[in-house]
C-alpha cells in the first residue's frame, strides 16, 4: 500500500473527504516525524513505538575496491510493534 492507497482507505473508513483524509495523515506524519527529530518517542498503544536509536561509527569495506572506509555515527528511527499488531 503507498501513500495514496492509504489515504484512499482513510477516506473510505473515516467518511471524510479524501483531502481531509491527506491533511490529517500529513499531520499524524509531522507529528510523529517532530517528536523524533526532538528525540523523543512516540508511543500508540497497540500499534506500536516510534523511536530513535544511535549507531556508532564503525569501519567497513568498500565491496567494490576493497578498501577500508569510516562510516559515521548517526541517528536512525526505529518502530518497535506492540502486542496487539500480531499478523
């Protein structure tokens, strides 16, 4: 499912338009996007956690020259399932 099919579902389930539909699933990812660049985390009860984790840097190869390069330290947003999203 991409964005538009997502915000067709909304539209269809909600009863709202489908440009209301976009505005607030915008929103829902601005929200959530915000809190993770604050470094904070966002947690919806049985869906899930949206959170951010820090990787160390660390040394890799080049796959194609073989050559040892850094890979630097950087931040990356993760999502842990809750309980309740069981497929």
């Amino acid at each position: 499912m991409n964005k538009t099919e997502l915000i067709n579902a909304i539209a269809e389930k909600s009863g709202l338009s489908k440009a209301d539909s976009k505005k607030a699933l915008d929103a829902v990812i601005e929200s959530i996007t915000g809190e993770l660049k604050a470094g904070g985390k966002v947690a919806l009860v049985g869906f899930g956690t949206f959170s951010v984790s820090e990787k160390s840097a660390r040394k890799g190869i080049n796959p194609r020259t073989k050559a040892v390069i850094n890979i630097p330290a950087k931040k990356v947003a993760k999502f842990k399932p809750g309980a309740d999203l069981a497929l």
